[in-house]
C-alpha cells in the first residue's frame, strides 16, 4: 500500500480508502447502492485492513446512519489505528432544521456521528455539499467549534466550487478558525471538472484530495457494454447521477482494457492506477458491495502504467477547454514563456 500526507497535515493516510457507502440497506435510488450486511461488512473492514489501508469514509446521510453505524461496529478496537471520515448536510430528518450547513445542524450531526460510529472523536469532518440558505461564515464557525472542542480533529468539504472553498478559507485564515484540510471530490477519467479550478486551488491552499467514485459509479470497470448498457444490474441500473458522454465512455473503456492486457489487469485497476498518478489526488476512495469486487480495486496499488499509457489515456479524456482558462492559454506571452522553458 501506498501513503500520502493529507494537504500540508502531518497525517498518514493509505491513497487507497475505502468508502462505506454501500454499507447498509438503502431506499429508492440507493437501493442499487447500499447492499452489504453487518457480517460481509465486518470480512470487508477486515480485508482492507490487511491491505494497508488506515482510511474509511462515510456521512450521516448514507443509508439513514447505518452506514456510520455498520463502519464504527467492524473497525471495533481497530479504530484507534485509523483516520475516519464522515460527513454532514444532507437531510438527516423530516423536520426542516434536520438538513444544511447551519450551526444547529452541523453540531447536532457530528454528534449525531459520534454516537454511531461508537468513537469520541472524528479524524476528518466534512460538509457534504452547498447550501445556499446559510452563510459560510456560519458553517466554518461551526467547524471551528468543534475542533475546539475535540470532537474533530480536521475540518474539509465535499461537492463545493473552488471560489465557495476559497472564500472560507479566507475566513478561516482571518479569524483563526481551523482550516480546511481535505476535499472530497468527483473525478474519473470520464470526470476531468476538477482539474480546471479545484484542483489548482488545492494545491495552492494545502488541502488533500479524497476522490469519489473514481470508476464513474462503476461504469469504467467495463461491465456496462455498449451490447448490455445494464451490465450485471449493479450500481448504474438505478442510481446513475454522472453525467458524460456514454459512447466516449465506451472508447475509454476499450483503451483501459487494451492497456489491462498488458498488464493483466481489469479496466477498473487501468482507471484507478490513472488517477493514482494525476496531480493533487491523495486518497481514491474505493467501495463495494462484493468481496471480488474489493480484492479487484485493492489489486490497483501493484499496477505501474507506463508514462506512454498515462499520456494515452490523458489525450483521450482530455476535458474542452472552459473560459476563461482558453483564453489564458492563447494570450500566453510566446518570448517569456520561451525564455522561461527550462533547459535540457
């Protein structure tokens, strides 16, 4: 396993978590995602720990806390060993004030967090998305109270644009809150978004990337074919939320199996050792509702891809440019940019 410093933090987390989404029973949507029984969960948190990794995440909002509840039962005494993650500000509850980023419901949902997952502290808190009824001022002053407190020991953010993170970290910085440390964000090979803004803003603010869904729900273990779009009836059968081109999602998936023969590795080991080695990413969060699924996504870590194979798989998923990073590309000063090129 390898090991990564989370941002400009001093800790240690494995560059492969593990994402306890699907642990639980889930309605409606998530029912196509969260499938896994307290006994496969407990063989699971069991696997990845003999594999090396020391990083779990969850949220509040996965499959009504059983998720957090499931997670905090299987890593038992083995919890002091590890980094846990988890999240607030999806809707926890019926009532109006059981969802958001406001003060009362982020103090309420690390609380809430704590009793499940049986721990007295959380590793890394994360707000789960925007809100845009309460001001970031609020919610980072909420963080902060919590660290303060000792109930979280760092604070980060997931789904939010680069100038929302910016803004509070500007804030945090002013009033000497706790900062944010960690981002969780989407990015696949068939999801480049994050590298236009976010990532550039990470690197430049200290903050770790954790990945999600770094298969595109699953869609780039080659199992959805153009001849059976339903595949095994996983994931994408009922919780398909990514949007992308599916017939160049299709040619992406070719390439990865091409590459995987060389290797002798799955289309999902491709994609996952791709990302491993992209700019700014610490932790790729890996998940699953089977055991060879798990020991598929686990067997990335042993993959090197050559820089010909990287650069094959960068030119054919290379995002369009979005203004107004086209228009800083082409306004570029040609005789600086010569003179600065470094020497061979």
């Amino acid at each position: 396993m390898q090991y990564s410093r989370l941002g400009d933090t001093g800790l240690i987390v494995s560059r492969l978590a593990f994402g306890a989404m699907t642990f639980g029973t889930g309605k409606g949507p998530f029912a196509a995602v969260s499938k896994v029984g307290a006994e496969l969960a407990d063989q699971i948190i069991g696997k990845t720990l003999d594999a090396g990794i020391n990083f779990f995440n969850t949220a509040d909002g996965y499959t009504g806390g059983q998720s957090e509840e499931m997670l905090g039962k299987a890593l038992g005494a083995r919890r002091k060993d590890v980094v846990v993650s988890t999240k607030c500000g999806f809707r926890s509850g019926e009532p109006l004030l059981h969802q958001g980023l406001s003060r009362q419901h982020i103090l309420a949902s690390a609380e809430g967090s704590l009793k499940r997952l049986g721990t007295d502290y959380i590793d890394v808190y994360l707000v789960h998305r925007v809100d845009p009824h309460t001001p970031v001022e609020e919610t980072v002053d909420a963080l902060d109270s919590l660290v303060r407190q000792g109930k979280v020991r760092y604070v980060g953010f997931s789904n939010w644009p680069a100038w929302m993170a910016a803004t509070a970290v500007g804030l945090q910085k002013q009033h000497n809150y706790a900062r944010f440390r960690a981002a969780e964000m989407y990015y696949s090979l068939v999801g480049r978004d994050v590298e236009y803004d976010i990532v550039p803003f990470l690197e430049s603010a200290g903050i770790g990337m954790m990945v999600w869904s770094p298969l595109a729900g699953g869609f780039l273990t080659g199992k959805y074919t153009r001849e059976n779009p339903q595949g095994d009836g996983g994931r994408l059968t009922g919780f398909d939320m990514l949007p992308y081109d599916r017939e160049k999602g299709h040619t992406v998936v070719d390439k990865l199996r091409e590459i995987g023969k060389a290797h002798n590795a799955s289309p999902a080991q491709i994609a996952l050792t791709w990302l491993l080695r992209k700019k700014g990413v610490t932790s790729i969060l890996i998940g699953a509702n089977k055991m060879a699924q798990l020991e598929d996504n686990l067997a990335a870590a042993n993959v090197q891809l050559s820089a010909e194979q990287v650069s094959q798989l960068d030119e054919l998923t290379a995002p369009g440019a979005l203004y107004p990073h086209w228009f800083t590309a082409r306004v570029q000063d040609p005789p600086v940019a010569a003179a600065l090129q470094p020497s061979k």
